[in-house]
C-alpha cells in the first residue's frame, strides 16, 4: 500500500485555524466573566439608595414628626365606636299616673383593648369582684365558663399541661396541635373537683365571662345596679391595675302593679339584647345586638319612640394597643314618653265589674261553664280605647286571672250582635230593600234542623228589619241570607248553591268595613283578625246570618259598635293618646305626638238604611213589649242607650277547649253565649261598648244576661263620673 506524505505546510495551517477558534471561544468567556463585577456594583448602588431613603423617612419619623406619628397611632381606635342605648322612655295613663318608669342605675363596664388576655382579664375579674357586689351580676355559668375561668389561672394552666402526654398533644400526623385543639384538650383535663368554686370565684367567673366575650375595641356592662358611691370610689383608686374598667350610667325598667300592666308589656334584659326573631330587622334600623328593646304590647308597638337615641363614643388607644379612656362624640337622649288614652281609675274599676259579674253569674249558675268574661270601651269618634279588660276562668278549678290579651288576641262566637251587619250585606247586593218585612217563622230546609227564635214558631207574624234587631229574630235573618243567596223561603226548600260564592263575599265585604274578620289598625301587636271560617257553603250562610259561623275578638266588636254609632265611618282604634318629650325627670314634657284620628273604612250602604239599624238598636234598649232583648243594658243609665244581644249557641269546653259531656258521656252541655254591643248617647255616641261572656247557661229556662249587665254598669261607672268623660272628650 503507497503510503501518503503530509508537506509540513499544509500541517502548520491545520493547527493554526484550530488555535484561533480556541482563542474565539477564550475571549468570549472572558467578556462574560469581565462583566458580573459591573451588574453587583449596580445591584449594591440600587440597595444602597434604598437604604437612604428608608433612613430619611425614619428620621423624618421619629426625630422631625415624632409626636404627630405617635398621636397617630395612639389614636388608632379612633374610628372604633361604643353605641350605647339611651334610658327608655316613660309610660302614662290617660291622668298622667306612671306606669313604666325608667331608673337610672350604676354599672360597671369593660372596654377591651387589642392586648388583653385571658390572663389579664382573669386578674381584673378577681381584683373587681373583691370591689363591688356580686348582686350587681345575675350571668349565668355553664361548666365551659366554669373551666374557662380555672385556665385562665397561669398557673392552672400549667398544672393542666403537665397532665397531658406527648401524644396528647400531636395529631394523628404526628404533628402538634394547634392553639384551638389543644385548648379543647385541655378544657377536657379539667376535673369537676378542680371547678369547686367558692361564692368569690363564682362571681369573679361571672365578671370573667362576659369580659371574655366582648370583642376587641368593644364595650360591654359587666356588672349593673348594686354598686355604692364607696364601690365607685375604689375602683377608680384602682383604674392602673384595672385596664378597660369604668364606671358607668345604666337603666333598669319598673312597672307598676295595676290592671294596665299586661297591655304595658316588658322589655328584653341587658343579657338578652335583641329578641332572636326580630333581631335582623333592629339591626337594619341601627340597633346594637345588646339594645333592650320592647318585646311585647305597647313596649314592642312603640318601640321606636320609647328607645330614644344612642350615645357614640369612640375609643381613644395608646400606641402599646392599650384602651386608655373613651370620647363621647354624639351625646344619648333618653326616649321620648307615651301618655295612654286608658284612665287607670277607670280600667280598675271596669275590672272590678267584669270580675264581680262573672263571678255572680257563676255562683248564681249561669256561668257554670264560661271560660270567661270581656269587655272592651271606646270612643267611636276618635277611636280612643277607654278600656280593656279581660278575665279568663278555667271552668274545672274555677279559677279567674286577669286576660287583658284576650280582648283583642282572642275569638268567640259573636252570635246575633251580627245582625246589623246581616242586614247592610244584604242592603248591599240589593237582595233587600230598606225596613223589608218578612214573616217570623220556623225556617225548615230540606235535610236541616229547623231555624226557629227564642220565642218559638207557634205564631208567625210580619217583621220589620228594625223589629228583628229589636226582638233579635234568626229567621228573619234567614230569610235575608236565602235572598242573598237568590231564593225565597217555602217550607222543605232545598238550599241552592249557585249565589253561594257571591253571598260570602258580600259577607266579608261589608263586616270586615265594619271592622269585623279584619285588620282593625290596633297600635298594639299581636291584634287577631278573627276567625273566618273555611267551608263557605249555602248552608253555612245561613248560620253566619245570625252569629253562628265565623269568630270575632271583644275589641272587633267594639270597632263595629263604634262603627254603627259613627253612622258607617270606622275609625282606628288607638290606646296611645300622645307621644310627648321626656323632661327626664319623671313629668312628661312638651307634646312631640298626637295620635290623630285615622278613617279606616266606609260601610258601603245608604243613610237611611244606616237609620234602620239605628231605629232597631235604639228599640233593641228602649222596647216595651216582651219580646224586646237588651233593656237591661239601659235600665237606670241617665243618658240613652242604642245596643244589640247576642246568644249564640254553642256547648261547654274545659280549659284547654276540649268538649265536656254530661254524665252520660255522651251528650254534650248546651251553653250561649252572653255578648252585647251598644253605644251612647244615641243621639250623639262618645262612647262604645262591647261584652263577650262565653259559655253562659240557663236556669230553669232563664238567662242572666251577664253581658248586658256589664255593659250597663260600665255606662253607670262612666256617665257617673264628670272626669271620666272630661278626659274622653279631651281627645277629640
């Protein structure tokens, strides 16, 4: 094989072009490594310019604006505000006799700063329940509070520690636990024995716990009412070692014991605060969840009168985070008073007659099985209620308690007092015409018991529509239903339902412009609108003719007696006269309020047939003849007398509207009802009155007439008294 030769040129060239791309590649990474010493320098120059600036502003900071910076952060709760409810307003009757009051009582309150803790607040609870009263706390303590306390003791809480095990304190992981899980571990640690508090620690618990859960920046009253200037004046000496205690102004609310005082209702605690089911809606309007706020009658139904104006305050903090004091910024106004259109003298003695006669009745028999008596007083000019009293019997013990909510919380059957309001149904469709006769007599409809009066069915005769509110006539009344519902009466008819739809709604068309079955507008809540029955057939359109269907409240029917004395204008019914301001020394001031009154419906019939009714009622009182019903409202009153009776049939029901039976078992035990309306004088009515006695009885054939008999001492009692109705008229 010929062997080839290399020339030494061609060889030097080769390792020349090597050695030069060698020498490239060297100079690159030269000028890589050249330039790093550049890009630090930038990156210490950029660091350094930082660093001068942090200084300047930090000596602009604490030498140049020290003070203005501190100020700054002393008051940084500044927007942290304290709302505190003002004293409640007060509550009078009708003559200016108090029966809610407001008291000013003592508190003690804690503010909580950003750095308080558990142990902290333990050792304040302990100090302050060594200073004042522990009357002045009713807090309640479950055995979380109760373990809460005893580990808030530093070295409790480090006897508690040494009990748990290593793997007490891991989780399944292996890893620790958190602050929360630990906690409840050691809450678990701690024995019964260990919560054996003295009455001391008891208290000093108490105060603890509600420190506890006041949240940051927040306030709350710890201790209230038992606190003496001398208590005051120790915990002031000892404001350093107490941080967020003060002194502070609190209210209590008083009622007085009188008849007025169920209507006058009560407030929630300071405990309590906002009723749960209303709470949303308070603090929409700006209420604190801890505001005492009324909770029922006039307490909840004036609630935005009687609350009066939060005092603010804003937090005032050192730059340690620590709560140093507080500034009021907008001054509280104790709430404004409400003055009642009910005179207590007179509601007492009104009480003292619906009790006394019931209580006859009882003894005499006739009320063997009443489960009640009530009574309800207006004025049908201004719609001022005058009085409202109630008395609720258990017909098994014969126990009677005052029941002021079921004069208008309640129903009963109203029986024939309906009548008036049968006839302007009627008068409204123009299924009757004016003073229409028709014939008293026993109503037989096929597949029914027969309709017939108290009178019997033995001699039919003509009736006019004023008679048949005189003699108080179910058939005649029948036979306005049957012509509401489009048929004339012929004995063994059968009912029609065709017009059954229509008569109901004349129905409740025109009792509930009378204000009965309806919202009537009452300034107290919890005000029924009756009870309507469901089953709206022919047959029971007959039976609503004449009381016997739906259910009313003793104040509807008052609405509707005042109603009918207004000549068809129903009014609003209000037991609040006024709203005045408070003076804030237990005397009403100027007045801020007058409840006007408020039209709230028109009885769509004519004049002259509003007369009608006027005419039967006026002889419903003043009849001669034997047939006529309520003369004992009118018998021995001054002034004339218009009303209406009712005597509903119904049976007898224990406390709890179970059906009694006789001693068979078997049948049931008859009773009536014994209900009135009236107004007076006839002429020109200030005033209205309606009874409602259930479940009263006959004796051998005879009726009390408890209901008239109430309503006639009640006019005795009110035209008998000068003041009485100087103070009604004065809300004209």
């Amino acid at each position: 094989m010929p062997t080839i030769k290399r020339s030494k040129k061609n060889t030097k060239i080769t390792e020349s072009s090597e050695n030069i791309e060698f020498k490239k590649k060297l100079s690159r990474k030269s000028n890589r490594v050249g330039s790093i010493p550049k890009r630090v320098n930038i990156l210490f120059f950029v660091i350094f310019i930082l660093f001068m600036i942090l200084i300047v502003k930090l000596y602009n900071m604490q030498v140049q604006n020290q003070k203005f910076y501190a100020d700054k952060l002393s008051g940084v709760g500044a927007n942290v505000k304290i709302i505190q409810g003002a004293p409640r307003g007060n509550i009078y009757d009708a003559a200016g006799q108090p029966l809610a009051t407001t008291t000013a009582v003592e508190a003690v309150k804690f503010t909580r700063g950003q750095n308080a803790s558990a142990v902290e607040m333990r050792t304040v609870a302990d100090q302050l329940s060594t200073l004042i009263s522990a009357s002045s706390s009713t807090t309640s303590l479950t055995t979380r509070d109760k373990k809460d306390y005893y580990l808030a003791d530093a070295a409790h809480l480090k006897k508690i520690n040494e009990k748990l095990t290593p793997k007490e304190k891991k989780d399944k992981q292996g890893n620790n636990l958190s602050g929360s899980k630990i906690y409840a571990v050691q809450l678990s640690k701690v024995s019964e024995k260990e919560l054996n508090f003295t009455p001391e620690q008891t208290f000093a618990a108490q105060l603890f716990k509600k420190m506890n859960g006041t949240s940051t920046f927040h306030t709350t009253i710890i201790a209230i009412g038992d606190i003496t200037a001398e208590q005051q004046a120790a915990i002031a000496e000892r404001e350093g070692s107490l941080p967020g205690i003060s002194i502070s102004t609190s209210w209590d609310r008083s009622y007085a014991n009188n008849s007025l005082t169920t209507l006058v209702g009560t407030v929630s605690s300071q405990q309590a605060g906002l009723p749960a089911e209303d709470a949303a809606a308070y603090l929409k309007k700006g209420y604190q969840p801890n505001d005492r706020v009324g909770t029922s009658y006039l307490e909840k139904g004036y609630e935005e009168y009687l609350q009066g104006t939060h005092q603010i305050s804003k937090v005032v903090i050192d730059k340690s985070g620590n709560v140093t004091g507080t500034k009021v910024v907008q001054e509280g106004k104790k709430g404004d008073d409400i003055k009642l259109t009910v005179d207590l003298n007179f509601q007492t003695q009104v009480d003292n007659i619906v009790k006394t006669q019931l209580q006859t009745a009882v003894a005499q028999g006739f009320a063997r099985y009443s489960d009640g008596a009530y009574a309800v007083v207006m004025n049908p000019k201004t719609g001022a209620v005058l009085a409202m009293s109630g008395f609720k019997r258990d017909p098994e013990s014969g126990v009677v308690t005052p029941s002021t909510y079921n004069t208008f919380g309640q129903t009963f059957l109203p029986g024939s007092v309906v009548k008036p309001a049968t006839l302007s149904s009627g008068w409204s469709i123009g299924a009757i015409n004016g003073n229409q006769t028709f014939t008293a007599q026993a109503i037989n409809i096929k597949g029914s018991n027969a309709i017939k009066d108290v009178w019997g069915d033995t001699n039919p005769f003509a009736l006019t529509a004023a008679q048949a509110l005189q003699y108080s006539s179910n058939t005649y009344m029948t036979q306005v239903a049957l012509a509401m519902l489009g048929q004339s009466y012929t004995p063994g008819m059968s009912l029609s339902s065709s017009k059954a739809s229509s008569t109901w709604a004349a129905y409740r068309k025109i009792y509930g412009q009378y204000g009965l079955g309806t919202n009537v507008g009452f300034d107290i809540p919890g005000s029924t609108t009756g009870f309507l029955g469901a089953d709206t057939t022919a047959t029971n359109a007959l039976f609503e003719a004449f009381g016997q269907y739906d259910q009313f409240s003793p104040l509807q029917l008052a609405v509707y007696a005042s109603t009918i004395a207004n000549g068809g204008t129903r009014i609003t019914p209000h037991i609040v006269q006024g709203v005045y301001d408070s003076t804030g020394d237990g005397e009403m001031g100027k007045l801020i309020k007058k409840i006007e009154t408020k039209t709230m419906d028109k009885v769509d019939i004519s004049a002259s047939n509003m007369q009608v009714i006027h005419d039967g009622m006026y002889a419903v009182t003043h009849g001669t003849d034997d047939l006529t019903t309520g003369r004992r409202i009118q018998n021995g009153v001054t002034q004339d007398i218009s009303g209406k009776t009712g005597t509903a049939e119904t049976y007898a029901v224990d406390a709890q509207g179970r059906t009694l039976y006789a001693g068979d078992g078997k049948t049931t035990i008859k009773t009536t009802v014994s209900n009135t309306i009236s107004f007076a004088p006839s002429a020109n009515p200030d005033i209205a009155v309606a009874v409602m006695v259930p479940h009263t009885s006959t004796v051998n054939g005879a009726t009390a007439g408890v209901g008239q008999l109430i309503a006639n001492e009640i006019y005795k009692l009110y035209f008998g008294n000068p003041t009485f109705q100087n103070e009604n008229n004065a809300t004209n």
